[in-house]
C-alpha cells in the first residue's frame, strides 16, 4: 500500500516527511488555509528525499494556471480536487506531461463509476461535506466506496488517523491512502501524531 502525505507548509514538515519516508507528498495551491505558493514549494523540495513524489493540489484552476504553477514548483504530479471535467483534463493533458489524479467526493457508488470512467493515472476518494472540497477531516462514506466495488486503483482520503487507521484499512483496501489532517495539532503538522500513524502502518506499506 502507498502513502501520501498532504497539506504540508514548512521546512519541519520537510523534516518529519523525510523521517517517515512516504511514496508521495502533496502541496495545497488551492485557497485554504494550508495553501502554500508555488515558489515556496520548490524551495521546501531542495530539502525533500528525491524518491518522494510531489503532488500539487488545486480545485477548479485553468489548465493552463495549474500547467504553469507545476512548473514553478517543480511537482511531479497534478491532483484536480474540484469540479473539474473531462475536457479540463484533456486540455490539461496537453500542457502537462506528468501524471494527473482526480480526488473525488463520493456520496454514492454512482460517483465512484462516473469517476472511472475519466481519463486520469489515478482516482483518489474523499469524504462530502457541502461547499467544501477536502481537507475537512470527515471520514469518506466508506459504506459507497464498498458497494461500489471500484475496479480501478485508488487513494482513499479523509479522516484518517492513528485511532481509525485499522478499521479503516480492515473495511477497504485501497492502493494508497492520502493523510493530511490526521497528523495535525492547532492546523499544523505534529510529528507525534505523524509517527503515531507509521507506527499503525508497519506491516502494510
């Protein structure tokens, strides 16, 4: 199973991310309250283990913004987390020559068919909460992802932590599973909830 850890701002995140030796990193350039700026994100990279993908998180951006800001940062990955559709990213494929992830929030199976069926390298399931798009620390409707039985894939996002993470990982398999507000205290990231969670997941990455 892969690892993904978001939302990540500062040098010590850098710090307890090269610690914990995940298989990707994600770098919110979205309006949110864990937005960082593009040239921020390269500078944090220098410091970054180069076998950690980068990832950079946007919701409802241009193609050609989000292009032009993967260039910036220097991310390996763009993760659309919004409303975006196929001809976003058709045209996004045009300007991008890495991979492109679509996060979605799923309320029904139905969501998760309709998300298989887009023209992304990987589907990254998130929790619903009306007029937010993610980071929002609920957990996913785990009950749709099941019945779903999805045939590609996926990262499941939202609410994990070290107190869920078992019984989370004992209902679904996914591939990956992405973590941001599960390792925070007061918005920032905690190292002692960071290992907390490695500690859950030997055995299983």
């Amino acid at each position: 199973m892969k690892l993904k850890l978001c939302g990540l701002r500062r040098p010590e995140d850098i710090e307890m991310i090269n610690e914990a030796g995940p298989d990707y990193v994600g770098f919110i350039f979205a309006p949110t309250r864990r937005y960082v700026a593009p040239e921020t994100v390269r500078e944090l990279c220098q410091g970054l283990d180069p076998g950690i993908k980068k990832v950079g998180v946007f919701v409802n951006e241009t193609a050609e913004k989000m292009a032009e800001t993967a260039e910036i940062s220097d991310v390996d990955i763009i993760q659309l987390h919004g409303d975006e559709g196929i001809d976003e990213i058709y045209r996004l494929r045009e300007l991008f020559p890495g991979e492109i992830w679509k996060g979605v929030r799923v309320r029904l199976p139905l969501d998760i068919r309709r998300a298989e069926a887009l023209p992304v390298d990987m589907l990254l399931y998130d929790s619903f909460v009306a007029g937010e798009y993610g980071g929002t620390g609920k957990r996913a409707n785990m009950a749709a992802i099941s019945d779903a039985e999805p045939a590609k894939p996926f990262f499941l996002a939202g609410g994990i932590n070290a107190e869920n993470i078992d019984e989370i990982l004992s209902a679904i398999s996914p591939w990956g599973i992405d973590i941001s507000s599960g390792f925070e205290e007061g918005g920032l990231k905690n190292r002692e909830k960071l290992m907390g969670i490695m500690n859950k997941l030997k055995g299983r990455l």
